[in-house]
C-alpha cells in the first residue's frame, strides 16, 4: 500500500513539474516598431499585442549588439542570440523562455539564405520566409505552421522602411512567445539587409 501511495505521489509531482515548466503564453500580434529612430534605432523595439505590449531589446551595446536580444511581455522575458561568431553568426540563433527553448537556423547556406528560416522548440516548427524574390524581399514575410499563419510588412517603402512593420495574426493558438521568435528573423533580416540610410 505504502509504495503505490508513493507511486501515485511521483506520478503526481511529475505531472505538476511538467505542467509548471511548459507555460504558454497568448495573444495576439499587430506590429512591432522601433523606440527611436537613427542608426542604432535597431537595439530597442515596442510589440503591439491585442490588449497589451511588449519589447524586444539588443542586451549589449557596441558592434556586436546585434547577437544577444532580450524580449518580454508583462513579467516575463527571453532571450535570442547567435550560437557562433563571425561573419556569418547571423545564419543560426538559439532562444529561450520560460520552460522552452530551440532554435532558429536559415535554410540554405549562400547570400541569400536570410530569405528562409525555421524556428523549432521542439514540439513546434515554424517556417518563415520572403513572399517575394529580389534585393527588396525583406520587405513582405510570411510564416506558416501547424496552427495557422502570420504575414509581417514594413508599413511603407523606402530607406528606413525596417523600422515599421504591420502584423497580421493568423496563428491565435500558437504560443505568443514563440511568435515573438518568429518575427525576429523578419525584423533583423530587414535591419540587416536593407540598404542602410
């Protein structure tokens, strides 16, 4: 009797475990933008969420900023940052938050790999990708999963257009968080490879 009683008290502190580890976090994206403006306007961005807002932040200042990213909402937060230095650091990212953690990766090796990536926790895998071909495709993403899509757009053209983009949300059961992470690809790419002022 004394040893079911402990059989059943393991199974049940391991549901509770599991249950407190794997927080999901919801809601709804609409945009993200940046805080200033300038060459640095890239460290510091404001997330609107239906109802609430977040943040996504480079951690260090200098130039290697780019490579460490913190991002929240209310009192939670995660981080994002490059899993090898170099020129070429910005091809694979891994991320964590509370009770997750994964990575992001580029598709394909070569100059124009930035156009396609996936970002998997493990249980989910999110493919995000240009709509359009060409020199100003990081202008239009789209990022499809199991749960449905998101489509992300700057909110205007030209130089500077990285700063601003418009969110539609499709994907209302899908883990806020891990949107957040998907997005990331689409404004960094957009940063990155956009013609500079």
């Amino acid at each position: 009797m004394i040893n079911k009683m402990k059989y059943y008290f393991l199974v049940f502190f391991l549901l509770i475990s599991a249950a407190a580890g794997s927080q999901t976090f919801t809601g709804e994206l609409t945009s993200i933008q940046t805080v200033f403006s300038g060459n640095d306007a890239y460290r510091d961005w404001d997330i609107s969420i239906k109802g609430e807002s977040g943040f996504l932040e480079t951690i260090f200042s200098g130039n290697d900023a780019w490579k460490n990213w913190r991002f929240g909402v209310g009192q939670n937060n995660g981080e994002i940052s490059t899993v090898f230095s170099g020129s070429d650091a910005w091809k694979s990212w891994r991320f964590s938050y509370p009770g997750v953690s994964g990575e992001i990766s580029t598709v394909f090796s070569g100059d124009d790999a930035w156009k396609q990536w996936t970002v998997s926790d493990g249980k989910s895998t999110l493919r995000v990708s240009t709509v359009f071909g060409g020199k100003d495709a990081w202008l239009y993403w789209t990022i499809d999963g199991p749960k449905g899509s998101i489509r992300i757009n700057t909110t205007f053209s030209g130089t500077g257009a990285w700063k601003s983009w418009s969110i539609s949300d499709n994907m209302p059961n899908e883990d806020l968080f891990l949107k957040i992470v998907a997005i990331f690809p689409c404004v960094f790419s957009g940063y990155y490879f956009s013609p500079k002022e």
